[in-house]
C-alpha cells in the first residue's frame, strides 16, 4: 500500500532528522546557538525579554552570544519586538 510506505518513510525522516539535530557532535558555538533558539522557542508567542535570554545563558560569553543573537535575526529564526519599554525575543514560527 503506498499510504502505508509513506508513512514509514515520514516515521523514519522524522527520527533520523531528530537524532541529528540531537546526537551529532557540534562546537560549543553551535551548541549554543541551538540553546539560545529552543529557549526562545519554548516561550512561545509572548517571547522572552533579552534579559532573561541572557540570565539562562550566562555561560555563553557575552560577545558570542551578540553574535548568536544577531546570527538568528539576519537568518530570520528570531525577531526583535519592544513591548512596554523592552526588548523582547520572539521566534518566527
């Protein structure tokens, strides 16, 4: 049945693609990049304020982690939003 082969193919994209993004062996560059997306990610459409970004990413060095910011803006993974006076991250859905 070719629904059936589909959706094994679709199962198996799906956790090969996983296991690459979770497995693979990356600089702490990298390793941080991805940190710093999901963090926004996981505050969804509220975002979180560049503050509290950085209190849960003090172990990145602040100009790396400019840089990280910066990376995600012009790659259009984040935007940058003011809301009452702040600056808040928000990721592009």
């Amino acid at each position: 049945d070719v629904r059936f082969a589909q959706s094994v193919i679709e199962y198996y994209f799906v956790n090969i693609q996983n296991l690459l993004e979770n497995d693979i062996f990356r600089s702490k560059s990298e390793e941080a990049l991805i940190k710093m997306l999901k963090i926004v990610k996981s505050h969804g459409t509220l975002g979180i304020t560049r503050r509290d970004l950085y209190r849960k990413t003090r172990h990145v060095p602040r100009k790396e982690r400019n840089d990280i910011i910066e990376s995600l803006i012009e790659t259009e993974h984040i935007f940058v939003d003011i809301v009452n006076g702040k600056q808040v991250i928000k990721a592009r859905i």
